[in-house]
C-alpha cells in the first residue's frame, strides 16, 4: 500500500492532502514529499498560507506506518524512516507560510505531532488525540519538542504515559493543540474554508513575522530531533518493539 500527497492552490492558499489506506499512516515517501513541497511554496510569492489536511473522513492520520516500522533492520535505516518526521516538523517550522492544519478524525503519534508542528488547527467533532508510541515500545521522540512546545512537560507527559487513552477534542482546545473546533462535523470543510480565505486577505510579510515570533527559541531543533531520531530508532529495534509491530500486521 503506498499513500499519496498532491498539492493544489487557489486564492492564495496552497492545500497539501496527504492520504494513505492505512487510516492515513506516513510512509517515508510521504513524509519526504510533504515536507519537499511545504519546502518548494517558500519561493511561491502568490501563496500566503498552507492549508494541511488529509483525505477521508475517519482518521487524520495514524502516525508512522506499522508496515514500515516492522521491516526496520538496522540502525542506519531506522534513523533515516525517524528523521522523517524530523524534516517535516522542521519544514513546517520554517515555512515562511503560515499553516493551518484540519483535523477531520483522529489523530495518533506522529499525526499528533503533524497537528503541534502547526501554526493554527481547526478540527472537527470527531477528532481525537493519543499518543501510543510506548504501548508498541518506542517513545514519541522526535514530536516531543513540538508537542511540548504546545501543551507543555506535564501534558505531554500525561499523553506519553497514557498510550491507550483518547482525548477529546476539548481537551485539544484547551490544551493548544486545537485553536477551533467546527460547530459540527458536517460543516467542518465550510468553517476552515472561511478561516483561511479571510486571512489571505492580511499582510503576507506580517503573517510570516507573527509566525517567527511564535517559533522562537526553536534555533536548535535540527540537532534536537535527529538526535531524537536516532534514540527512537534504537528502541525500534528492540525484540518488544518489532514483536508490537509484528502484531499489528497479522
């Protein structure tokens, strides 16, 4: 099964959807080209924002794909699919476009930190958040900097060790993973169209200060999540870690 990534813009707004059977899980050549074309719109002077979403209606996305995970072999290779993740955050992070995330479903482990790594999400009723990287054997490494920049240490402590369970989509309100929530699922697509349209029509060059300004003090995340990446990679390796893989692909 591979997934898909295709990029479209319009009105100034560029949408990446990404989509994979596996309820939306990232392969390495998804997160490589989600992250190239967020890099590539940086030179785009007619875009003003990038709307992130994914195809469907259950699932947002379910972190990193398992078919992958239980085919790793060796150190080297592991890293490589981890930092993957990296490069995303990292692309979204210095985009010189704001970007929006919606979140029609739910959301696990690296699709969690998909959400983070954005600057405004809008989700639906039917949202969810979990983070089940240690029910599997690994940790959520290389997204915690981006989730602990929003919800903070305790929270994003909470969520670690709580692997099997969901929260809401208040709870994501609250907590700055979510800055709205749709009145309905139904009129979730309408709402977020709204939004980003309405602001296209601000400053390009004021929106991409105010994006600076809420990302700084993140100067050192290249290091940070490689360094994560290989950690996690480690534990992926591990006899309990390949076991939980195995499991799920059965």
């Amino acid at each position: 099964m591979k997934g898909t990534v295709h990029t479209h813009i319009e009105n100034a707004i560029a949408t990446i959807t990404f989509q994979h059977p596996a309820s939306n899980a990232c392969d390495p050549e998804m997160l490589a080209e989600m992250a190239g074309s967020i890099k590539n719109l940086n030179s785009h002077s007619g875009v003003k924002l990038i709307l992130l979403q994914s195809g469907g209606e259950k699932a947002f996305c379910a972190g990193a794909s398992i078919a992958h995970l239980s085919a790793l072999k060796d150190l080297k290779n592991a890293a490589e699919f981890f930092k993957g993740f990296g490069r995303l955050i990292l692309e979204m992070k210095t985009s010189n476009k704001i970007i929006a995330t919606k979140v029609q479903g739910k959301a696990v482990g690296g699709g969690l930190g998909i959400i983070a790594a954005s600057d405004y999400v809008i989700a639906g009723p039917n949202s969810g958040l979990r983070l089940s990287e240690l029910s599997i054997g690994i940790g959520p490494l290389v997204i915690a900097p981006a989730v602990i920049r929003k919800v903070g240490i305790s929270k994003f402590t909470d969520l670690s060790l709580e692997p099997s369970l969901w929260k809401s989509p208040q709870w994501g309100l609250e907590n700055g993973l979510f800055n709205k929530i749709s009145k309905t699922q139904e009129s979730l697509t309408a709402e977020t169209n709204t939004w980003v349209l309405a602001l296209t029509q601000y400053s390009k060059e004021a929106l991409h200060q105010i994006k600076k300004t809420a990302w700084q003090g993140t100067d050192h995340w290249a290091e940070l999540l490689d360094a994560n990446a290989t950690e996690t990679a480690a534990l992926a390796l591990t006899e309990q870690a390949q076991a939980a893989f195995k499991s799920f692909i059965k």
